[in-house]
C-alpha cells in the first residue's frame, strides 16, 4: 500500500461530514471559473429553497426582512435539499457533456424545494406555470405558493413538472427507478436515496433489482444514497454505521459504493464532478460490453454514497443548538422568525449570503448560470419519461374472443379460467414485446399463469445452475419479473407505467395487504394527476388477485384475507375499478377491459381453480359491459316479480349461488326466483358516487325495493352493505353474505359453512326469507332435508379429508343425479 | 496466505450445495458415535416429516405402503424442513453442554413439518396433546392431523408448542426475534431465515435490529440464513450470488457470517456442531464482556449460512426431473403416489431409508436418541418464552386520574392531550423498567410523546457524535425503540408481547397501513390462541396513531388516510378494539384501560395539537366506560324528544360537532339537540356480531329510530355504515360526514369543509334535516347566513395562509362572541 493509498484509507474512515471532500475517485475535472459558477449556482438554488419555506413578499429581499414578508405559517423542509441539489446540479454537466436522457428521483420525504428550485432555474415551472414566470413578481408567486393553501406540496407531486416519484411515503424511490429504466435502454434514473427512506423495508431489499436489470434491454439507475445523517429526530442507521461496514453492505448488494464526503463546498464540487462522471463512464462501459458482445451480464453497477451535512451551508448553531448537521435542520430551520427579532435577522443575513441581489439582479439567474442547465426534454425537468402519459402507447391487443372457452351449455363445461387467460396474456405478451411487463411475487406459475412463459421467460441475471434448464423457465432477457417482495414488484409495475408503459402483477389475495399503503399512494398520485393540465394519463396499474379466500382451507387462516378491496374501494372513485369475473370467459373480457384503460387502479380476483363454466363469450361481454345484470337461464321469474333474488358477486360464490338455486328448485319447483350476477363492484353503489353506480331506479329494475335478497359474496359481507346501505329496501332485504374471521384448518365445503356461503346455508337462507305462506309446511320439510345433505356432506369431506367442493363431478347441474355422492362414496371404499 | 487458507478460501467460492461440507469454522467436535447418533436422530425427524404429509394410516411403513394408507389430499411441504431439522438438533447440544434458555424461530414458509418433528420427538407434543402419544396410534393421529380439516396447519401456528412466530406471511423472523430477546438477557433465539423470507422487505432491513440490541439487558439472537436455494418456483437471489457478496452483505449488516455448505451428511454434521458452537461461545463471549465492564457495545454478532439442498436427503432426480436441490421439492415432493404405482414404491424405499423400523421400533425413538434432546423447559419446545402468556405479569400502573388535565367548564380549557399522556406513558415505563417498551417511526417527538424520554431515553447502538448530547435523547440503554420502518417496529414489538412483555407502538395515522398486513396476522394468530388450551392470554399489541387526517392538510394528499380502521374492523370482534376518544381525559383513561388489557389489538387514534377539553377526570371515566353516552352538557333536550341527534366520534370530529350544535343554538335557541359521543367504536354494532355492542334499544335510546342524525366521524364515513347499517331507522336517518378522497393542500378548515365535516357543513346539514314545519323561514335566513361564514372563514383562511381552525382563539365557547375572527384580522394586519 502506498503512502496515498494509505492515507486515503484513513480518511476514509471517518464517518463525519464535515472537512475537505473525501471520496474514492479523484480528481479536479473543474476548472476554477466552473467552480465559481457551480458555487453560485448551487448558492441560487439554496435561496430558492429558503425562499419557499419563508417568503411572502419581498422575494430578493431587496428590503430589510420584516416580518409582513413572512408567510404566516412556516412549512417546509430544508434539511435533504442541498445535498440533493448538489447532486442534481452536478449530473446536468454530464446530461450536456454526454448528452444523456436522463429522469431525476427524489427519494428523501419533503425533498420538494430542491427539485423545484431546478425546475424554476431550468425554465420548465415557468413554462408550464406560466404565473410563476422568471422574474420578480413570479419568483413571488413561485415562492407563495409552496405548502400554501390552494398551492403545491412539499413532496415532488404530480404538480412537479419532471417527477414520477412523489416521495410522500417513505421506500420506493429505487424500485420505481428500476421500472421506469425497465425496456427503456438509454435512461438513466439519478435517484437519490435517503438515509432515512433507506431504513425501511422496500427500500432494504429493492436494492437488489439489479439481478434483474438486462444492460442490453434496460436502461439504468445511478443511485446515490444521501448520507443526510438525520431523520426528523434521530440519526440515521447508515450514517453510524463504519465505513467499512457501509462500503461492504452495497458490495454485498452488488455494487461498487464511491464516497463523496465533506462538507468544504470548492473540493465537494470537484470530487462530486469526478465521480458523477466516472459512474456515468462506467454505465456506459458496462451497457457497451453488454451490447456489443450481445452477452448480457451482471456488473457491479455504480452507487454514489454522499456524506454531507444536513441542512448543509446553514448555520451551524444556532444559540446553544446545533442547527446544520444536526436534525434541527430537518424541517423549517430557524422557527421563531416571527417572534424572536434576533433570529429574523439571522435568517435575513443566512438568506443574503447566498447572494440574491448579485445572482438574480434582473429577477432571474443569468445566462452564464442558465447555461449550466441542459436545454429543452434533456433537462430533468422536462423529460417526457416522467410524464409518462404522454409516451403512452396503446397495447396491440389480440381479440380476447378468441380463446373463448366453449360454453354450449351454461355450468356443464368444467375449465380453469386462470391458465385459459394466461393464453391471452400470452399474446399480449408477444404482441408488445418491450412495453408489456407481467410482475408477481415468486406466484405466477403457482397462479396458474406459466403459459406466458411461451411469450416471455422470467428475468434473472443471478448465476445459473445446470437445472435451470430443466424446467426453470429463466432468461437474462424476460417479460416476467419474479422477487419474492411485493414492494418491489409493485414498485417496479409503477415506475414502468409511470413512464409510458404497461403491466400486471399478480398475487395471492391474501398477501396483497402488504402493498395496501404503495396503492393508496398511487391512487393518490392518479387522482392528483387529473387536476394537472400538462399531466397525461398513464395506463392503469392493473392487479390480478387469486389464490382466493374460499380455497385457502389448506393453508389456513394465515392465507384468509379478502380485504384488499375494502382498502380499495375507500379511494377516490376517478381512480379505483373492481371487477370479480364469474367465469372464465368474463375473465377474458375483464382483462381485455382493464388492459385498455388508464389512469386507474384496475382490481381483478378470480380462483385459478377448474370451475364450472356459465356464459359463452357473447353473453360475457354483454354481461361485463353492463357490469351487473340478471341471469336468465339461472332464473325462474320470467313472468312476473320474484319470490326472492339470489345474487353473487365473485366466482366461487357465484357457483354456490347456482347451486342453491338448484337446490331450492328441487324443493319448490314454482318458485319464481331471479339470478342476479354482479361483475363490476361499484355498479352496487349509487350512480352519485361513483361514474360506475347504478341509479336507483336501475337496482330497483335488477333487486326490486321489496324482495328478500341473498347476496352470496366474495369478500368481507360489510363491503356490500357499505356500498349498497341507501339503495330502497335495503335495510330491510338485503342479506349479504361473506367471509368473517373465524380461524380453522377446514375443507372448502366446512369453510364455506362456516360462513354460511355453502350452497346449503344459502338455500336454507331463502326457505327462511321467503314468504312463509308461499311455502307452507313445505319449507320446513325443506330446510331439514337441505341441513341434513348439508351435515351428511361435512361429515363425508371430514372423513376422507377431501372435499366434495373440490371433485369435479360436485357440481350443480349433475347434483340432481347424486353423482357428486357416488364419486365421495369411491373415494371412502 | 498458507496452502491450507487457500484451499479453504476456494473452497468456500463455490455456491453449489452440494459436495462434502465447507464451512468458515473448522473442527470435528463430534466422535464417531455421536455422528452416527445425530445420523439416527435426522433419519427420525426426516421420517415424521414425510409421514405428516403423506400418511394416514400405516404410520411405521410396518405393511407395504398402499394407495389407501395415503392421505386422500397430499398437503404440505417437505424442501426447507432438512435445514431446519438439521440446525434444531444441532443447537440441541448445546442447550444440554451450556444449559441455554432458547427458543426457535422458523422462518421459513410452511416450516412446520421441522418444528412439529422436533415438538413430537421431545415428547412436548405428546404433553400438550395426549391423544398424540410417543407410540404407534399417536403417531398416526400425529401424522393425520397434521393438513387435514379440523387439524394443524402447515406453518409454525399457535398449535405448535414452542412456536411464538407463525410464519404464515413471510418477512418478519428476526424482527419477532430481537423482540423476544429484548429485555431477556440470558435468551438465545435461534431464527432460521429462509432465503426466499430473506427476499422481503420487512426482512430485509430487520437485520439492522442489531443497532438497538444491548449486550448487557438483551438476550441474543443467532440468526441462521437459511440458502435452501428456491422458492415456489424460482431460485432465490441470496443463493445465487457471489460468495463475496454474499459474505459483504452481512459484514455490511453489521454480522460475522459463518458459513455451512454442502450435501454430505457426516461431514456437515461435523461443521454444523462446530460452527454453532463457535456461535454460541461468541454470543457468550460479547455478553460477558459487556456486562463484566459495565460498558454496552456493537459487536460484530455471529450469523451462520447454511446452504443445502432444497429437499435435502430426497431424491436428486425423478424419471428425468430434478427434485432434490430444485424447486420441485418445495411442497409436497412426489405428488401423483396416488395414480403412479411405480411412484409410489419410490416413495416407500425412500420413507423407508430413514428406517423407521429401527428408529421407532417401539413406536417411538428410543432413550439414546432421546438423550439428545434437552429436557422440561430447555427444550425449545417447551420453553415458556414461546407462551409468553405464561410470563405476563400486568403492568404496575400509576393512577392515571392523577393526569388529569383540569376542566372546570367544557370547552373553556385548551390543552394538547398528547403530552399530557405522555407523562402518563413516562410513569408507566419508570414503574416497569424491565417489561415496557415504546416504539415508533421516528415520530416519537414528533407526536409529542418527548415526555418519556425523562424516564427512557432512545436505544442506539451505532455511533455516538458530539451533537447527540444536545438534545439527542440518545443512549445505549434506553426504553423507546425508534427505526424509520414500521414494520421493524411493529415486528419488535409483537416479539416483545409474545414473550409476555408490554408495549406500545405509536405512529403518524397515515402510515400504519405500512403494516396492515403484519396487524392482520397477529389478529389471526390471537384469534387462533384463544382456541389453544394451553396458550396463555399475552399482552395486547397497542396502536396509538396521531398526526392524523384532518391535520394533515399541510403534508398533503399523501398524508391523509384514516382507513386502519376499515381494516381493523374486519378482523375477528374477539381481539380488536378501537377507541377515538374525544379530549385529553378520555384518551388517559383508554390508554390505561390498553395497557392494563390483554390479547387483543387496541388502536387508540387521537390528535397530537392543543384542542378545547371537554370533559373532566371522573366524566371521562364514566364516558369512556360506557363507550358512548349522551352529552347533556352539550344537549338542549332534556325534556323531552330532540329534533335532531348531532353525534361525533373522533377528538376533531367533535369538536366540529360541538361548534356545530353553538352556531345551531345561535338561530334556533329552543332547538332540542342531542350531543351523543362515541368513544368506542365497536359500540355502533350489534351486540350480536361485537361484545362491545349496543343492543338495539340502547342504540334507540341514544339515537333514537326516527330523528335525524348527523354523525361526525374521524374516518371515511362508510365505516359508520358499515357497522350500523342494521339499526332502527338508521337507513333513513344516519347521515355520516367523515373523510373522502378528494386531493389538494389546503387549510384545515378547507379540508373539513370539502368533506362537509366542518361546524358550518355540519349545521346547515342539521337544519336540512330538521322537520321543516320547526324552523319555518328562520331555516332558509340561518342557512344563508351560515353559508356566508364559511365562505367568510374559507377566504380569509386562504388569504393569510394560516386557518382559523388552528388558531386557539377560534374555538367553541368563544365563537359567539367573535373573538376567532378579531385574531384573524390581527394577523391580517
């Protein structure tokens, strides 16, 4: 080891952020003069960020600083914004030197002032805000605004012309960099990444998503983990931890860390510079092998580590506290403004030492600063990636109608809808083969789904072991992202349909709660979007649950939670869509529908088990274009108002529901009864609330005001009567039901008597509904005979352990035969 | 670097999991015997494991293995429990060579074939569940059961004796783990982490728990990463990376990795004997150190990586695909024994060569392989740790109506309640040094919790700065556990409860659906424990959120969702409890009625500002008692029917409420308005579906089944429905106002009145709904007038930037007099 060597080990070690810059690549590629204007610069920008958090009026402070100027109420956050700015600043010299197509990710919370500050400089905010125009009186206006009533957030919103990251909750900045790089070869995402957003979970393990990131196909991310050192009021665990082991955690998530460290302004603008550029070589160096060899690999891509103080190039104390470097500096910094003179005019003269008279003397920074900046869609700002709308392309769809599944007679045929889809998207897969992504978490082929793998083979840049090739169905190059972390297929799925593209992830239901938080986010994202004029719809993320609640007996209460439609459905009605196909042609037709769309958090949940089949694929698309509609052929009431209505919602419950039709039919075969099937969730509640409701005059048409309904559903039965609680009659007839917590290891068939969504306790149901003197003493001859099959056929599943529920031949149409009892009969002897 | 090292060093490159062991520590601990008994006692667990999943009759293979000894449903999963068998038993030795208090962890998905093995080969289960007896018929009771309805699960569930970690939802092991050992100091918990677990979030950063765990009042947890080498259906990253970067990865988490790989058994016993011994020692060595000198420290703590086989034991291959080492053997490993007669026979030979005949020869192992097994509460099984209800002790509490905040006339007083109760908490943790913790996000000051740290400051472990000692709050032995992840957060905790301590999670409101999916599993696994005998009841998981919705307007869109609530709410009525008091004395006497409850979820949700206070000590006793009660001191019916109910659940809600009910008075003086608050939730649902419900004539007489009633709710108003969709009369007269989603930054009063939850909305709403025969004209006047105050309030909101909602003088008793609006002017001016 030299004596160099040595002595840049040494200070290397030090984990403080302050001191001349000490970093892994050296040199000075700035010239003295670039450093004067980087300094000034980077001084603009700080001002503007300031600016934000305090001023009214008097925006150069071209008067003494009074308290009228202030905003009345302080918000804001300061701390990440001028290491964030730092970075951001520096990598626009390598847009313009390389010309590169780049995106900017915000990931520290509150980060808003240091990308708007870059997007005012830039002249984007101006263009598209033009209010907020370069000079005084806009500068005013841009700087009032900010976490201002009626005005923009202090997160990188919808409003932030050049985000596709708001940054609100914490965990994503990194799985959304890599799917908006995804199929996007020439990208690159700048993300930074806070220490305080890198404690959590998402984000720990999105750091592996390089194992899936093609260098040929893909663009890439240069992260770089913001070394802030401070959450709101705690330190960070990867500023405390010793250099070696940081250096060793990203070594061994797979990347080579370069360090940029200080707090000495002039030698950070020279090791920064150095070592964007270097990263950025290396990028370029790692994608050239790649491609030209034709060979994709895994390298060591690069990630910057930058140590700097928070709040940096604020006062250090502030009285007896420490204010920069400190977590005093997270939010405003200096609060007392109003009301302790003594700090107004420190702030006034914190706010002058970034030289606003000298730097925007004409209401503007001038043109040998602007020309730091890169020009028209190579600003990061302006880079249509994150408005990715305005890239978005329809799918080329093949017809859906084509892998009808045969339905002569409805619920004769037996087929799984899950595997027949999987054909469609397939196609779909092939037809767009770099826009269309399938995500899912170690799933899919457990969904049912692994005939995509003919389209698309799963990513994995990992090692390979010889029997991968005996049935792994893995490819360097993949249409199918498998990690066994919802978070990071979720966010990955955003980021790629956040910059213009589409996809799909699918998931056990019971699981899917893990993302509850990630699709609030996003609905929130979607639902801000619609109010930005420039904002152009992005396709839908699209959400496919299976492995449902009715088949989860085996793996027990664990895996029981159809809720996620509860979170869902609390959204605002622009954005969310729930669709529970009965059948597999609906299936079909849901998933044509959805694909279609944008702008929407699409729903889809259906059982990837064989089922019994009901429409032909005429009258599932006109049963999923009206979303909700009567069954004849499941129906007895044709001439005239029904004894009672037998509804469903969801596919298993649906076949129940069939089946206690029949049921009843053996019994009373006059009764006069209506089948009613609901595909589309939000078609139950009023028309007012949400663009899918029916009026009430149409629920009236399909549910009557005043028969008894039972309503056999997929989910938590409480979802319905939230929906459907002011539809006339419901009070009084509406009966829903659906799955309640009650933990066992169960059959199906026990499963669904538990909750009373066996065909049995349906039918029961009716008898008890329905007019008592349309049945007389048949109804109570009725329910004895329909509880005694019921606890004949508990007592049979419990035996054998197998449920007549899962044999092919229990079905409705064949149940009048008894066969269903002769295949259980088999299976005892 | 000599000969040996080096051969050691390529070994140790290969990430096959196959060859003769290579492990980082050398050593041969084990004589001959004893390897050959360890071969025996494998060869037993491996047996039961199969037999779980295959057998129902025959248990000992005594006849030849026919079709109809088979399990009808062949369930469960064979591939990760080898590993894990392997390491229980090898950490069996050392519990008996240094008499260690221990417990397992395992981690793995479906892991209970190991864990159940182990339970039924110490003779706990046998203990626990007598039918299961050490012989031939409880063996195949032991066998049957186990998948089969009205059985066990295939995870780690409450049913299994030493279990406190279900590990139905993968991610949270080490996270439960380091909970369980905190304040444990003499605990080991061994934790098998599988490799596909691994993959998660929540388990990803939980690594880091090592920066919050004190050598000296902590136990220790010895992690073993478990690289089985797939998932479901794909190969797992951890597995398929570099051996450097894998060890970096865990140098970087702060750990000592040591590894053991390979596939051959004699060897591997070799190296797993001497490694985990190494461990232990290591572990054993740190503690002393630390409590010998007094001083707490960081050590680089022992993590084992055990790479083997998926499968391990079985069948390399069958007919030409891969089972052994691939994903194939993840679940039930030959799966057509029942249709493949030749399958079948392989199945019996290999059942067979783990030579059942010999092992269980008496129908159970026999007193020399016995001998392995620690005894009473040394074995895992059996320690009363993994009951931890068995440990709880309740929390010595003080008074808390010794907080009182003082209220001599409702809503004169202004308090922040939040910091009042923390001086509560504070005590709560002086009295309980040992046995309560408090957990937060980062939010702990931020929600004005500051107050505790008087009695126990932040735990943490990384490095110390010279700022920390100005205001950092910061030391090694601490109470309050602060990381920014919820989900470590709420790991930690629920290990800390498991174990029989007490806690308390408290978060930002908007965040908490971050972990609705671990809250959802810990009510499964609390429901579930009330049907296990033997399971005593643990102390509840407490939930305090706070920076909630209707504050939230300055941190935007993103910041805003109450919906915990909706998901709580679907969970088993036996263990979920939610309270919303009203003011600073109701939330006191609902955090000491939580702390002081055991095995449910309480979620408590109160604001953190200053607010009006309305009721004193011994009435928010009796209120908080009853749940919900008429507020006379706020109603004008006393004599008689009201015209109209104006109801509220939630502090801000209320307070509108009550604003409301002032400017209704202020027109209408002889109105008859009843002021009903619910403090308790579950109080709107039937007694029927929650213990904590209102029968319908309390319901009646509270709200009575043919007034209007204007519901105030914290939360999305559809919930209200939810549970009171059934009352009398509620489908015409309940009128909820709570939160929907509708995006922007606004003031606080603007975010009420977009969602009509404001005094204004509120009222003008109450006199649409008050018999119009009662107002006459005077309705139509006071509704214009009304109207133009809330425009009034909104414009000069906006103008200022600053809500009169927030200012304290814009308060209730007050409004009359105009005083709100004075204080606006001022700032104005």
């Amino acid at each position: 080891m030299s004596d160099s060597q040595q002595e840049s080990q040494q200070e290397l070690e030090s984990i403080s952020p302050y001191g001349p810059a000490r970093s892994t690549v050296k040199g000075e590629p700035l010239s003295k003069e670039e450093i004067e204007k980087y300094n000034d610069f980077f001084k603009a920008s700080l001002y503007l960020s300031l600016g934000m958090i305090y001023l009214r009026q008097n925006p150069l402070l071209k008067d003494q600083l009074q308290k009228e100027h202030l905003k009345a109420r302080l918000l804001g956050h300061f701390g990440s914004a001028p290491g964030q700015i730092f970075a951001y600043m520096h990598f626009n010299r390598l847009i313009t030197k390389y010309d590169l197509d780049a995106i900017f990710i915000s990931g520290p919370g509150h980060g808003a002032p240091a990308v708007l500050s870059q997007a005012y400089l830039e002249g984007t905010y101006s263009e598209v805000y033009p209010e907020c125009s370069e000079d005084e009186e806009g500068l005013q206006k841009f700087f009032k605004q900010f976490s201002f009533p009626g005005g923009i957030g202090s997160h990188a919103t919808p409003e932030t012309p050049g985000s596709l990251h708001e940054g609100g909750e914490l965990g994503y900045s990194v799985s959304h960099a890599f799917g908006a790089v995804f199929d996007h070869p020439n990208l690159i995402a700048v993300t930074i990444v806070g220490d305080g957003e890198a404690e959590t979970g998402p984000l720990a393990t999105s750091w592996h998503s390089t194992k899936f990131l093609n260098p040929i196909t893909d663009g890439a991310v240069l992260p770089i983990l913001h070394l802030n050192g401070y959450k709101i009021n705690n330190p960070t665990i990867l500023a405390r931890i010793s250099h070696k082991e940081l250096e060793s955690l990203f070594l061994g998530y797979g990347y080579q860390p370069y360090f940029v460290e200080g707090d000495d302004v002039d030698t950070m603008h020279q090791a920064m510079a150095a070592t964007l550029e270097h990263c950025v070589l290396e990028i370029r160096k790692f994608q050239k092998q790649a491609r030209e060899s034709g060979k994709a690999f895994r390298p060591m891509w690069p990630v910057i580590i930058l140590r700097s103080p928070k709040g940096w190039t604020g006062p250090r104390k502030i009285d007896d506290k420490y204010l920069e470097g400190y977590w005093r500096a997270h939010q405003v910094p200096i609060t007392d403004v109003a009301t302790n003179p003594e700090h107004l005019r420190l702030l006034e003269s914190w706010m002058k030492s970034y030289e606003p008279d000298r730097l925007f003397a004409n209401g503007k920074i001038g043109p040998e600063l602007k020309a730091l900046c890169p020009t028209g869609i190579r600003r990061m700002s302006a880079n249509p990636v994150a408005n990715g709308g305005v890239l978005r392309k329809p799918l080329k769809m093949p017809d859906f109608r084509k892998y009808a599944l045969s339905v002569d007679k409805p619920a004769v045929t037996m087929a799984a809808s899950m595997p027949n889809m999987a054909l469609f998207l397939r196609d779909v897969m092939e037809y767009n083969p770099t826009t269309f992504r399938l995500f899912g978490p170690d799933e899919t082929e457990s969904n049912k789904l692994a005939n995509v793998y003919q389209a698309g083979k799963k990513v994995w840049m990992g090692e390979y072991f010889p029997e991968d090739s005996n049935g792994g169905n893995l490819a360097t190059e993949g249409r199918v992202m498998e990690i066994l972390s919802e978070h990071t297929c979720e966010g990955w799925l955003e980021g790629y349909i956040l910059s213009g593209r589409h996809g799909l992830l699918n998931s056990y239901e019971p699981f899917i709660h893990v993302i509850d938080s990630m699709v609030n986010q996003h609905c929130k994202w979607l639902e801000k979007s619609l109010e930005v004029e420039w904002r152009n719809k992005i396709p839908s993320l699209n959400i496919l649950l299976t492995a449902v609640v009715w088949r989860q007996d085996h793996n027990g209460f664990t895996h029981q939670d159809p809720g996620f439609l509860d979170v869902v459905a609390n959204k605002s009605p622009e954005v969310v869509r729930i669709y529970l196909p009965p059948d597999g042609n609906c299936l079909l037709s849901c998933m044509d529908h959805v694909l279609r769309s944008s702008n929407y958090v699409n729903v889809v949940v259906a059982d990837k088990q064989e089922h019994l089949q009901f429409l032909s694929m005429e009258e599932a698309v006109i049963h999923c274009t009206k979303g909700i509609s009567v069954w004849p052929q499941f129906s007895t009431d044709r001439d005239g108002e029904p004894d009672i209505v037998m509804a469903s919602c969801g596919d298993i419950s649906t076949h129940e529901s069939l089946a206690a039709i029949d049921l009843l039919l053996q019994f009373f075969p006059d009764l006069k009864i209506r089948c009613v099937n609901c595909v589309d969730l939000f078609k139950l509640i009023s028309h007012v609330d949400h663009p899918h409701g029916l009026t009430d005059q149409e629920w009236t048409a399909l549910f009557t005001d005043n028969k008894p309904i039972i309503f056999n559903f997929h989910s938590y039965p409480w979802l319905v009567h939230r929906l459907a609680y002011k539809r006339p009659g419901a009070a009084a007839n509406l009966h829903v039901r659906g799955y309640k917590e009650k933990g066992n290891i169960d059959t199906p068939l026990e499963l669904a008597i538990r909750n009373q969504t066996d065909r049995f306790s349906l039918a029961m149901d009716a008898i008890d509904r329905i007019d008592k003197a349309r049945l007389g003493n048949r109804g109570t001859h009725a329910r004895e005979e329909l509880k005694s099959r019921q606890i004949r056929a508990r007592n049979e599943a419990f035996e054998v352990g197998v449920d007549p529920v899962e044999l092919k031949e229990w079905v409705w149409p064949y149940e009048r035969e008894g066969l269903w009892k002769k295949e259980v009969r088999r299976l005892l002897n």
